[in-house]
C-alpha cells in the first residue's frame, strides 16, 4: 500500500497522493500527525487497553450487532432474509460502521485472516442493501411506507431532526476510508462514493438546502476528499456547515450560523463533531472566521462548562452543555462519546495553532473521561461518566442506543496516533507513552524511542535515532499540571503553588533549550543515540474550583501527573465515600499497589467518617443549631485509600467521589 495512504488512518492528515503531479498541492493543517500505523504503543497503561479493545471488544461489538439484529437489518434490506425492522432506533447502522472502523484499524496493527474474512462478508451484506441510485438506510428500505417515526414519510424530510440517514453515512464514509487504507480493497469504499454521490446530486445551495440533525457526514465528507481528490466532497462539507441557522435548533448547534457562535450549547457530541469538522475544513480552505469561531468556543468550554475529569455535557435531559458554571457531580453526563470527540477537536486545535494547552485539555480527556468508558475487561461500558455515585452506577455489557461501545472500538486503536506529530524540521512530543514512532519529516527519516513508567512516573527517556545527523527542533510539551496550571483558564486551580521544576538534559547535560506555548524546544544537530531526559515532578496536588460552581464549594480533588483521583467505597470501611471527609493537614501518600486493578498508584491519606447513625439524627433534626451539631458529631479516624477515576467500577457498583469533603464542610 503506498505510504501516503497509510496516513489516512488518523486525522487530519497530508493530502494523498490521487491528485495528479500538476495539481498545486493544497492548504493544510500546519503541523501533521504521525500515524498510530507508525507508533507502536508498548506500556503497561495504554498497550494492555489496545490489545484488549482488539481481543474482546471488537469481538464481542460485532456479536451484539448480530444478536440484536443490526446486522440481520442489511441482510433484511439486501433481500437475503425477510422480517421487519429489527432494531429500536432508524440509525442503529452506524453502530456496525463503527465497529468496522475501529476493526480496519485493528487489522492494520496485528494482521487477522479470520477477522479480515468476516468482515468481507459484512461488507458484502451492506452493500446489497444499498438501493440503486446510492441511498443506504435500512430502516427506510426495508418498509419504505411505515418507516421509523422519526425518519418521516420520504427522504431527508426529518433529517434535522432525528433521521440521522445522514449520520448513517458519515460514519460509513470514515469506515470505508478506514478499511481501504487497511487492506486495499474498495469493497466498502465503493459503496461510499456511490452513497455521496447521491448526496452531492440532492443536496446543495439551490438543491436540498437542510443541516444535519446529528453532525457526522462532514468529518466523513472530507476523509473522502482526501482519499479521492474529489473537491465536491470539501465543498458538500462546507455547505453543511454553512447551511446551519439562524432559526433552527440550539440543540444541534442549527440556532446561528457557525461562525457566529461563540458557546457550546445543545448536544455535546453533535457540537464536538461539528467543531472539528469546522477546523477540517478551515485547514483544508483557509477559512480564518471557522478558526475565530472554535477557538471563542473552546475557551467557553473549558472555562465554564469543563469538568476536572476531562468530560463535556453537564446535563442528562440534552445529552450535552448546560448554563456557565452548572457543574453538577452525581448528575453528571460527560458522555464517552463526547470525551472521544473532545479529544478529536483538541488534536485538531493543536495541529493547528501549535499550542500546548490544547493537548493539555486532550490529555486530561484521553487519561480520564475518555478511557473511563470501558471496564478494564473490555466487555462492560458506560454511556455516561458522572463524577459522583450513590451506588447505583454501573458499566453495561451494551446499550439499546450502542453509540459509546462502538466508537470506544474505532477510539482505541487509534490513540497512538495522538503521541507524536512535526512539521518541516520540527517533532512535537505531545504525550508521554512509553513507544516507537518512524518519523519522516522533509527528507529526513527520524526514529524515536520513548521509555517511562507514565503516567505513574514523571521520569522519560527519549531516545532521538536520525537516519543520519541532522539539524532539528525537538519540541516536548510541558503539560499544564506540571506549569501550576489544572486547565487553561480560571475554572480549576491549585490550592498551592508547587515550585519543583522540570528538567530537560541532553546526553546528561542541561538542554540548551527555548520555552514557547507550553513546549520545551531544543534546536540541535541530532546524531544516533542522543538520549534526552524529561523530568516531571508528580507530587499529589489539590484542586478547587471557581467559586461560582455551586456543587464544588468547599471540596478538592486530588490528581497526581494527569490522572484525577476519587473515593472509592471498595476501599473505605463499611463501603462508605458520603460519609467521609480529609483533613487538610493530612499527609497524602502515592503508592504502587501491583496487587489491585492490574498495577496501579494509588493515594493513602488519614479522614474521619460520620457515624451513619449519628449521621441520620443530624441530617433530620433540622431545628438544632449547626454549632450543637457540630458538637455532637461523633467521628472516626481511619485511613483512606484514592483510585484514579478511570478505574472505578472495575470491582463493582458502590459509592464514588471525585470531589470530597474537608474538614467536616458538610456541616457548613
């Protein structure tokens, strides 16, 4: 397969070569990924993950589709079976093109036959469902005169509403470009150009002139693009862009034109899937107001509607953004798709601006929110990821709307993607994994060997292996934690300022080296084996919040390097996490528990606990004062135990806090 294919696999990525020699070549993102194809992962945190996203998840994703009748849809609709409609929801396809995404990247790692045949099969099962002049929804084609409610009498006529026939087809578009660049055939990717030429004959100014209710085709508009060198695809994804507003829906970000926006608002997925898209298409046309508009937004984000997890979408009743500072705890949604789509849009916004703070807000994302969607099993998931529990939460083997097990199947596989990316004479280290990437940057042909104990260490070993020496910057990104900086912006802030600084040597000396956007850059001439040493100090640190978020008003959270911490009740006694509180003056302890949860660093501290029963007479008895309270309480000193958040509920339901009590505050 040519090599420049193979860059396909992540985004955005270089303009391919189908264009012929004289095209100019065109605009880009200023700064390019290196492939996960080119990085190969080979740590204990995020390896493990990977090797079980591809052994059980995508397994057994594929098995749900066929049980509940996802699959049997196409072959309904490709007449190979008979029946109705098998499934709860119209857009229930985008499930299986998902899985073959995540499956395409998969097979690309670690090449497997059987998996390869399946998926054939699939293959041809989908195409037979395809009507004849490219439309593919099987819930329409199946029975066209009693579809879906929500798919309405005729084509597109409910689309920005709940169709999602245009959904359907952008997550079909970005398989299809997936599995071609894995395996080389055009069996899916045929079925996609036939779908978005009917899409490009129907839709348009002077044509159909409607958004989309759920953003998704534009992504796959230009991964097609970028395949084929089509420039109707680029121009179809601008024109779903800019068909948006004013007078539609808030919820689906229809309410203005985009580049008027200026805050998230309606469904977090929809949003994230629509601001990269946006910043796609931007780097693809120049279009500097998209730039202006999801940069005004991002800062909204993370400065009033962020949580400290890493997760979007405060409110259950949307799917997705609430009011300025509204961050509650136990209804928290912070949906897993809206993680992962939160990490596309910040890769996107780096690549772009070349700013480390970007990857900050990805990596909290990435370590946090985004992996906390699936059990460490790989078999049990959640859809949303609240930073409290009474008990009640627990991760489901699948959903009747299975949006987050399957996009946590393309996710994975593709996160080494997300470690290394350069441009001319310039290789960014955006995350610290312990890996090798092949980099080749101008006419240079760079390898690098990144070796840690990360995220549970701040000590990396970077091993910089030139094809021959030569003169480049070596850029690593500070991250914010390690800067006194939680998350860009005032929204979350240390309790103290920690004054231990980073080092940077080179072959053992101190790097003579610049600071720039919260990068580290050393400009040298670079021979085979240069060793350069990052030191991140990674003591425990406190973090409040602004004091306009009611819910986190007299609480902390604890993080250690980019791993939030929380509350377990596996690990206090009784079970219990709402009855305890810290001391602030006790002494917080990171150690290395191999015994639990496959390795993990976990927190050791002193706290007191309310007694339930005294607890209850307290709580109840509302007309004695708080000082007579206070003095009854009866409380018992007894050590406890922090687990970073991404683990939790991998032992079973029970209690869980992010954000915890100091100092007895329950009783202010």
């Amino acid at each position: 397969m040519n090599d420049n294919l193979k860059t396909l696999l992540i985004l955005p990525i270089l303009f391919i070569s189908s264009c012929s020699p004289k095209q100019e070549r065109p605009k880009d993102y200023p700064i390019l990924p290196v492939p996960f194809t080119q990085v190969t992962v080979t740590d204990n945190f995020w390896a493990p993950r990977i090797r079980t996203n591809s052994e059980v998840t995508i397994p057994i994703a594929f098995r749900h589709c066929e049980t509940t009748g996802r699959v049997k849809n196409f072959e309904i609709a490709g007449g190979t079976a008979v029946g109705s409609f098998c499934t709860e929801y119209p857009f229930d396809d985008s499930d299986v093109y998902k899985i073959i995404e995540g499956a395409s990247y998969a097979l690309h790692v670690d090449y497997d036959p059987e998996l390869d045949r399946y998926m054939d099969t699939l293959i041809m099962k989908i195409a037979a469902a395809q009507e004849e002049d490219g439309y593919l929804y099987t819930n329409r084609t199946i029975d066209p005169d009693s579809a879906h409610p929500w798919a309405g009498t005729k084509r597109w006529e409910l689309e920005h509403e709940l169709s999602h026939e245009l959904y359907n087809v952008g997550h079909l578009y970005e398989a299809a470009v997936a599995n071609y660049m894995a395996t080389g055939k055009r069996s899916l990717l045929d079925v996609a150009l036939k779908n978005a030429e009917l899409i490009a004959h129907d839709f348009g100014w002077g044509k159909v002139e409607e958004y989309t209710g759920h953003q998704e085709i534009e992504i796959g508009l230009v991964k097609l693009y970028r395949v084929t060198g089509d420039r109707r695809y680029l121009d179809l994804a601008k024109f779903f862009l800019d068909v948006r507003g004013p007078g539609g829906e808030e919820y689906c970000q229809a309410h203005q034109k985009v580049v008027d926006q200026t805050e998230a608002v309606g469904h977090a997925v929809r949003a994230c899937y629509m601001y990269s898209a946006m910043a796609d298409v931007a780097a693809l046309t120049g279009d500097q107001a998209y730039v202006d508009a999801i940069s005004r937004i991002w800062e909204n984000v993370v400065s009033k509607k962020y949580y400290i997890t890493g997760g979007i979408g405060q409110a259950g009743y949307n799917e997705g953004f609430g009011e300025d500072y509204y961050l509650p705890n136990l209804e928290a949604y912070c949906e897993t798709c809206a993680s992962i789509a939160m990490v596309f849009w910040n890769h996107r916004l780096f690549l772009m601006k070349g700013d480390a703070r970007y990857l900050d807000v990805l990596e909290r994302t990435l370590y946090n929110a985004a992996v906390d969607g699936v059990a460490l099993s790989g078999d049990l998931f959640f859809y949303p990821n609240p930073l409290a529990s009474d008990g009640r939460h627990h991760r489901r083997p699948w959903f009747g709307c299975a949006c987050c097990p399957s996009n946590i199947c393309r996710f994975l596989p593709s996160m080494p993607g997300y470690i290394y990316s350069y441009r001319e004479n310039e290789i960014f280290v955006n995350l610290y994994v312990t890996s090798e990437a092949s980099i080749e940057t101008g006419k240079k042909q760079i390898s690098i060997k990144q070796e840690s104990q990360y995220p549970w260490d701040g000590d990396i070993s970077i091993t910089v292996d030139p094809q021959r020496s030569t003169r480049f910057t070596l850029s690593l990104r500070i991250p914010g934690w390690a800067r006194n900086e939680p998350v860009p912006g005032d929204l979350y802030r240390f309790e103290d300022q920690d004054d231990q600084k980073v080092m940077v040597m080179v072959n053992g000396k101190i790097a003579n080296a610049s600071q720039q956007d919260g990068l580290i850059k050393i400009d040298r001439k670079w021979k085979k084996g240069d060793k350069v040493e990052l030191i991140l100090p990674m003591p425990v640190r406190k973090i409040v919040a602004h004091e306009k978020v009611e819910a986190n008003r007299g609480f902390i959270v604890l993080q250690r390097g980019p791993l939030v911490y929380c509350l377990e009740g596996k690990d206090q006694p009784e079970g219990k996490v709402s009855a305890c509180y810290l001391l602030d003056t006790s002494k917080i302890t990171p150690r290395y528990r191999e015994d639990l949860l496959g390795g993990i660093m976990v927190l050791e501290m002193n706290g007191k606990s309310l007694s339930v029963h005294n607890n209850n007479q307290i709580t109840t008895n509302n007309n004695q004062s708080r000082e007579a309270r206070s003095a009854e309480q009866i409380t018992t000193t007894y050590p406890l135990t922090a687990v970073p958040y991404c683990y939790w509920a991998n032992r079973g339901p029970g209690e869980m806090a992010v954000w915890l009590k100091v100092n007895m505050n329950i009783l202010k």
